[in-house]
C-alpha cells in the first residue's frame, strides 16, 4: 500500500472549489493500493488532518468534521508527518494537489513539496507560474507565435494613481466590447463584460480586491468556447475529448454557471461535471486537429506537468481558434472528459500518481551539488 497524501483547500478565492475537487478525487482512489491522507490547508494556513473524510457529503457536514492538527518534521532526512496524537505517516509515495488558484497553484506549495522532497501531481513551480499568471503566459504564447485575442493588463498601482491613463491604455484596443478579469485567478471570478466606461471603472475597482494586475481582452463575438484536457502519461501526452460549452455564445460563462447550475437533479458538490455541455464539441475534423496540435503546443511551451485543461474561443465559420488559458489543476480534473472517452477516473489518478514520481526521479538525477575548493586554503 502506498502513502499518499491529498492536499486541498489554501488561502485562494477558490477555496471551496478545491474542497469539491478534493472530494471527487478521494471518493475515486483506488483504496487497494493507496493509503490516502486528506490533508487540508485551511483559511489561516493551517495543516490539519481530516480522518472520517468519507462522511463529507455537504460544506455544512465539512465545517464539522473533526480536524487534526499536523506537524511536518524532517527526520533523518525524511520527512515525516504527524497527524495530531494518531499517527506518524513517513514514505509518502506521492501528494495529490487539489488545489484551485492562490499559493497552491502559483507555485508556493509546489516549491515546499520540493524542498521536502515529495513527488506531487500538477505542475512544477516553474508550469505554475507560467499557468497562473496570464500576462506571462500570453508573452509565452507570443513568443511561440499562437494567436491570441487583442490584450493589455493594467496594474493595481497605476490604476489608484491615474485612472484616466489606465483607461486610455485600454482604449487602444480600439472598441467594446471588452473583457476583464484577475490576471491570476480561476473559476471566472471577477471576470466580466464590460459595454461602456462607467462598467469598466466598476469591474476594475472591484478586481484589484483580489490581483495587483487586471488583464483586459477585447471579446470576440459569435465563437463558442471548446476546451480540451490534456494529461502526461509517463512521457506521452494525451487527449480527452473535447468539450463545448453549450451557452449563448456573447455572455460570458460565469462563477455561478459553472458550479451552481446545471442539472437539478444533480449536487452542486460535483463541479464542472453538473454545468452544461456538449461533448465532444461539434467542430470540424480538420479544426479539431489543429486545435490539438496548437495545445500540445501550449502544454510545452508553459512547461505544464501532469493534467491540465486548456479553454478555446473557436470562430468556426472562419476556421479560427483563440486560445483563453491553461488551468493547471482544473476543477474536477475535467474527469468527465476523460470518462467520455472511456479512461476512467480512477485510471487518470493512477497516471497522474505514477507520473508524477517518475518526473521527480528525472529531476532528481540532476547536479545539485558541487564539490567546492571555496574552503581549500
């Protein structure tokens, strides 16, 4: 039986969603082979351990489930977790991350992990910076000549010291409608279509709450939204289905439409896999192989790890594509992608788990020391 431990939760907007996703992955795991540790960061960063996570069904039934207090020592080299007064759990084979946005998907926790020498699933520090960060991630893109939407991002400095100039800079994208969202966070939060000045200056006043930058795209009209989720299987790159977003095509896909819609017959506590959608989109063969050439394209260029999800803006009648962003650890894992196609989601833990360790043992082999003459003398 291997050790694993299931991280969730941290200090992010996306709290809560990273509890759902977190829920979906532990009702799946393969108990046979995996001893799984639900470990959680909560709102006043915080390790605690959840031992009777199974009886979670609600967010009422979360808040009372008992949590224990974690210390994470190194022991001989090791690291070594005691939860509360049960346990000590050493061998960690691996750390599932469950985390939406903040410090568990910009890089943070990734980098402890590596300093603790742990294995994880999701990106490395480096795909999580390039990933959460949209304004680096479409110089990237840039750089690697993929198309994407007219864009400028202002900063939360210079938006409180000049509005009227920020707004000019945004004004040279030449028309409305316009775009706005955090550059570094998920689950369309803050993102909103803006018509006029007075709702641009309303969006903005309420986004620098939650990001120091604002990015602002002009919005393309009359394309469908199509995602792909793309997953490593040692060092093979996969494809999911793809999936259309089933929406009128010039309103934006919201918070609420994504996690608090959808069949009434089903909990709100499943996610991405309660909202609306047609899978596999209906595009055009030789469209849909494009678009995977130009993600393939993507996961390398951001150095992305593991499964990811990657969003299109498609103009099908001109046999365009834009590409919007990368999650990194999309909600769900985007399991019902992989689940359309016939890869169960116990199977897509199992690889992210198994891959996971393997690119750590790649990284491993590389010189990290030297032997210094610094202090021959």
């Amino acid at each position: 039986m291997k050790n694993i431990i299931l991280l969730f939760g941290g200090e992010s907007p996306e709290h809560e969603i990273s509890i759902i996703t977190a829920k979906q992955i532990f009702a799946k795991c393969d108990l046979k082979k995996y001893n799984v540790y639900p470990i959680y960061l909560d709102k006043e960063h915080k390790f605690k351990y959840i031992p009777e996570f199974h009886k979670f069904n609600t967010f009422k039934d979360f808040k009372d489930l008992k949590k224990i207090n974690i210390k994470i020592i190194i022991e001989n080299g090791q690291t070594v977790f005691y939860l509360g007064n049960l346990r000590k759990l050493k061998d960690i084979y691996a750390a599932l991350l469950t985390f939406h946005g903040g410090e568990g998907e910009n890089g943070k926790i990734q980098g402890f992990l590596d300093t603790l020498k742990i294995p994880y699933t999701g990106p490395s520090v480096k795909g999580s910076v390039y990933g959460i960060d949209k304004i680096v991630m479409k110089y990237i893109l840039e750089k690697n000549n993929i198309p994407i939407v007219p864009w400028t991002y202002i900063s939360k400095h210079d938006w409180e010291e000049n509005k009227d100039k920020c707004i000019k800079k945004i004004k040279e994208l030449d028309k409305y409608p316009l775009i706005v969202k955090p550059s570094s966070l998920g689950s369309s939060i803050g993102v909103k279509k803006v018509d006029n000045d007075n709702e641009l200056i309303d969006i903005i006043d309420s986004d620098i709450l939650y990001d120091e930058f604002i990015i602002i795209e002009v919005f393309k009209e009359n394309l469908v939204e199509i995602t792909y989720s793309l997953l490593k299987d040692k060092d093979i790159i996969l494809f999911s289905l793809s999936e259309e977003i089933e929406k009128n095509m010039n309103i934006v896909y919201s918070y609420s439409d994504k996690y608090l819609s959808g069949d009434k017959n089903k909990s709100k506590s499943e996610g991405m896999a309660n909202s609306k959608k047609k899978i596999p989109a209906n595009i055009p063969e030789t469209l849909d192989k494009r678009i995977k050439e130009t993600a393939k394209k993507i996961y390398v260029s951001l150095n992305s790890q593991s499964l990811v999800r990657i969003d299109y803006l498609v103009d099908i009648k001109n046999n365009k594509f834009y590409p919007i962003e990368i999650n990194t650890i999309p909600g769900s894992l985007s399991f019902y992608l992989w689940e359309a196609k016939g890869v169960q989601f116990r199977e897509i833990i199992d690889i992210m788990i198994e891959t996971s360790v393997l690119d750590f043992k790649k990284q491993d082999k590389f010189i990290s020391n030297i032997d210094s003459p610094l202090w021959d003398f």
